[in-house]
C-alpha cells in the first residue's frame, strides 16, 4: 500500500468502491466518446455548426475523463495487491 504521511490509507471496501466507479466510469466514457465521434464525422452533414462544435469537444472531454477513470482503476488495483492492469 501507498502511505502518505498524515494520512491513513484507504480500506479495502474504499478501494473496491473506487474500482468500480473507475470500470463504469470507463465504460460510460467509451460510450458517450463514441456517440460524439459519430456526431462529429458519421452525421456530421446533418447537424447544426452548434452541435458539431459541441460534439468535437465532448469529445475530448469524454477521452480524458476516461484517461483519469483509467488512473483511478489502476491506483485501486494496485493498492488492492494486483500486478495486472
């Protein structure tokens, strides 16, 4: 485990909370990543300016949070004991 000074460690149930939300997180992300990515080229001739800029931004927005969700889950795996990410 990872211990910071003036801080006690996080329990297993926290830990296992937090893998979870990070693996939902993850799986919310990818879908809401890829509908944005449809928007922004597939239909893209169909929908306002508005909506493509909004889209292409979501975008980005959406591969991030699940870059930190990725960040999140390998933490907890690793506090957890697991070698495997």
């Amino acid at each position: 485990m990872v211990f910071i000074e003036g801080h006690t460690a996080p329990s297993e149930a926290q830990l296992r909370r937090w893998l979870t939300i990070a693996n939902w997180s993850m799986v919310l992300n990818l879908c809401l990543f890829g509908i944005c990515l449809f928007m922004s080229y597939a239909i893209a001739d169909y929908l306002s300016l508005y909506l493509q800029i909004a889209a292409h931004l979501a975008t980005i927005i959406f591969a991030g949070v699940f870059k930190l969700a990725y960040v999140l889950r390998c933490f907890a795996l690793y506090n957890l004991g697991s070698t495997a990410f």
